[in-house]
C-alpha cells in the first residue's frame, strides 16, 4: 500500500476489532484495526476511480440525482398544454383560455445491493506482508450494480413497478414496415426513419423535435452500408442525417429483441433532462465493513425509481 495513503474510516476500525474477537484471528500487527481500515479505504478509492465499460442505457437517459439518497417516494409532475387561440374582434370579452394540465405521478425508489469481503487468511496475509488487499472484488461489486442500474434504465423491473426506455408507458408506438435486412429496399428503409422522425414533430405540434434515434445493431449496421439510389452514393443513415443536421443514431445492443415476439425496437426522440430522466437518488455506495464469522464484508448499494418521461409526446418507438 503506498505509503501515502493514509485515510480511514473509523467504523472499519471498530469492524476490525469486532472480527478479531469473534474469529480470534492474528492480524500479527500491532496497529491490525488502523492497517485493515486503510486497506479497506485504499480499495474503495480504487473502486471509484476505475473506468468501466460504457453502458448505453445510462448514457441515453443520464441518471439524475436531485432526489435525496433517503427518499422512499419521488412525484413528478407530466404537463401537457391545452387550449387554442382564435381570431377575435376589438373589445372582445371572451378570449379563449390557454392553459397547462399537470398530472402528478408518484414512483416508489428501490434500492439495489450486494456486497464483497475478504476472508480471514487474506486479512492475515495483507496485516503479514503489507501487501494491497486485491480490488477485483470491489470492481466485480461495482460493475454488478451499474449492469442493473443500466438495465432497469433500458427496460425497468417489474416485479418492482419500476419503468424503463423500452417499455415506459409514456412512449407511443409509430407503425412503420419494418423488416429490414439487406435486401430491403433502402427507399423503404428512409420512408419508415421519415414515419419515425415525423411521428414526434406532428405529435407534439412542432414543440419536439427528434435528436436521437436508437436502434439495435444489425439494423444500424444495415441502414450504415445500404446506399440510396440517386444520392450520389450515399447510405441511407447518411442521407438521413443531411435532412436533420445534428440528428445522432445510437447503438443500442440493449434494443435487439427487446419488441413484442422478440423483435427488434427503434426508439427516437428529444433527448433532454427537461424530457426524460432516470432517477437515480443513491449512485454505488459502499458502506463501513461488518463482522460475518471468518470475513470482513462490504455492503454495497444503490438507489432507483427508474425511467421518468416528463413530456410524452418527445417520444416514440417502433417494432422492427
């Protein structure tokens, strides 16, 4: 352990006392409590600082944390305008009435965990050589949580009521063709995008307007090499994307057979945190060290209440 690092947690001192008198381990070192404690540190840090692999679901929708870590329940507000203006003569007293309806929502937030620990004879070896105690299994703690953070992101958990992108009552479906491989006929191909991309622009009277369109691989990959006839050799995401400058596809492997009967989903929409968020009040956390018989254990955890689509008419998807 670099010799630097010296910073930790007074509970892990406590932990460490307490799993010496119940195992009646020899830790050897005088100062074990304060060794063991700052090895416990110096992992959590590690933990923190490791990049992991991108997960889409919780880079599409970003997790937003103004929900305190100690909320049981978090309302939303979903608003929807109502009214039309009209033509009206000089001293008109009946002005039609423009106004704003709110739905309150309420989601329950579920907490997700699980933990990792070292044995006794590794505590034993680390107090005997002053070596690291190994950071795999914090990182395996860690990627765990984020795999089920980044899936109820992308389809929820039912068992719990909690909703995600794929499958957010709050997101219509447009019917296109569909169907694609490489023998469909690109023109079909750009009329079902043009279908999706409209949906949203007429849906919503011209408020949204769609800057991503997510979509599994082998349908991406299709529309990234079929080219267009009569567009100087352009594909057909190509030619999409120079109608919508600014318009982004992503790869979503998350979206293969995520449709009815396993087919493939396309999901399109404005993409912002005024429209959609998912809710994340509690990222991995990793708690003081517990006693249990021959281990110290590391709870970890993390808080969701899942995906929350503010302005439904943002969005759409469609079953490939």
């Amino acid at each position: 352990m670099p010799a630097t690092h010296l910073h930790y947690d007074e509970a892990d001192v406590v932990a460490v006392g307490q799993f010496q008198q119940n195992s009646g381990a020899d830790l050897i070192r005088q100062d074990a409590g304060i060794f063991t404690a700052r090895q416990l540190d110096y992992v959590r840090t590690r933990t923190y600082d490791r990049q992991l692999p991108p997960m889409k679901g919780l880079t599409l929708v970003p997790p937003s944390s103004d929900v305190p870590e100690w909320a049981e329940t978090i309302t939303h507000s979903v608003y929807d305008s109502v009214g039309i203006a009209k033509v009206i003569a000089n001293y008109a007293d009946d002005l039609p009435r423009a106004d704003v309806s709110r739905i309150e929502k309420t989601i329950r937030v579920k907490t997700i965990g699980d933990s990792y620990g070292y044995n006794v004879n590794e505590l034993i070896a680390s107090n005997a050589t002053g070596a690291n105690l190994p950071t795999r299994k914090a990182n395996a703690a860690r990627l765990a949580i984020e795999i089920k953070l980044n899936l109820i992101g992308m389809v929820g958990d039912a068992d719990y009521g909690l909703f995600g992108l794929t499958n957010h009552p709050n997101i219509g479906t447009t019917t296109i063709t569909g169907g694609w491989t490489m023998a469909t006929d690109a023109d079909v191909m750009l009329a079902d995008l043009d279908l999706i991309y409209n949906a949203v622009r007429v849906q919503s009277k011209g408020v949204h307007t769609v800057n991503k369109i997510a979509m599994a691989t082998e349908p991406l990959s299709i529309i990234s090499s079929k080219r267009l006839p009569d567009s100087n050799g352009l594909t057909v995401a190509e030619f999409f994307r120079r109608k919508h400058p600014g318009l982004v596809f992503e790869e979503l492997a998350e979206l293969t057979g995520a449709g009815p009967g396993g087919d493939d989903l396309i999901i399109a929409g404005e993409f912002a945190p005024d429209n959609i968020t998912h809710d994340v009040p509690m990222q991995f956390n990793q708690l003081p060290a517990q006693p249990r018989n021959l281990e110290l254990v590391v709870p970890c955890m993390a808080r969701s209440a899942g995906v929350s689509v503010f302005y439904p008419l943002a969005f759409t998807k469609a079953v490939l």
